[in-house]
C-alpha cells in the first residue's frame, strides 16, 4: 500500500511505518474509549439508573415506533411502551439493541436528568418559537417519565 505525505509526494518506508503506528496507537485508543464508555452503561443500567425519558427522546428523534420497535430491541409489544412509562425495566442486552437501533451511545440512556429536563419545555422559550397550533400541541403531552419504578428496577437488573 503506498502512503502518500502530500499529493504527489510518496512516503518513505520510515514514514509509512511511522504512521501505521499513529494509526494503530488511535484505534487502541478508540477502542478502549468504546469498552469504558460501555461499562459505564453497563454500571448505570446494573444501578437502575436508565431514564425512561431518554429512551422517548431517542425514538422520537429518529421516528421509530410501532411493533417494529420492539422487535429490533429484542422485546417483545408493548414493552417498549412500558420502558417509556418507566414500568418495564430493559435487559441490558435490550439496551443495547435500543442504542443500535437509535443511533444513540449506550450510556446516553443512563445520564441524570438536568434541570430542564425535571422542568420542561414550559419553563423555556420554546413557546416563543413554535406556532399557537404546536404550542397547544405540545400542552397536551404529557410530562417526561425521568425514572423506572423501584419494582421495575429490581424486576429488570435482577433477570
């Protein structure tokens, strides 16, 4: 494989094995990245700290709902419904394939609620950037679920 330094320009064998190295020493790096990231989420979902509300933002960014859903998490319908409701806990495996699925990290999933995801779009100035029609919309949704129920928790981490 000829490596270039600029177009035109080949690399010396010095300089290709120079960089085959950055390259290798980048990947390690990326890949331990991934595996501290993903026993992050492995210890928030072991804590039962994955956050209903994320899952809901995580599906409707992408538009995904309908059995569908539940199929490609490894559930079965309506469980996905229930995860959203904080009532049915996932396996981590589930989170996993949910993270997949949305294009999402895993450990998205198990980040504490902020401040205005406890208050709300209605404490914001969003409603000064949507239409009368959206804003009406938007009051008839209801609030985030920002937890599981304690019984789902153990439920979930203990299968």
């Amino acid at each position: 494989m000829t490596v270039w330094i600029k177009p035109g320009v080949r690399a010396d064998h010095r300089e290709t094995a120079k960089r085959r190295q950055e390259s290798g020493r980048r990947k390690a790096q990326t890949d331990l990245a991934e595996k501290r990231i993903l026993a992050e989420a492995r210890s928030g979902w072991e804590q039962g700290l994955v956050r209903p509300f994320r899952i809901t933002n995580a599906l409707d960014s992408r538009g995904l709902d309908g059995p569908e859903v539940d199929e490609a998490c490894l559930a079965h319908e309506p469980d996905v419904d229930q995860w959203e409701a904080g009532t049915l806990y996932p396996t981590f495996e589930q989170l996993l394939a949910l993270a997949k699925l949305t294009d999402y990290p895993a450990h998205y999933f198990v980040v504490p609620p902020t401040e205005a995801d406890r208050l709300g779009w209605q404490f914001s100035t969003l409603h000064l950037h949507v239409s009368k029609a959206e804003r009406e919309e938007m009051m008839r949704e209801p609030d985030p679920v920002l937890a599981f129920t304690s019984e789902a928790i153990r439920a979930g981490v203990a299968s």
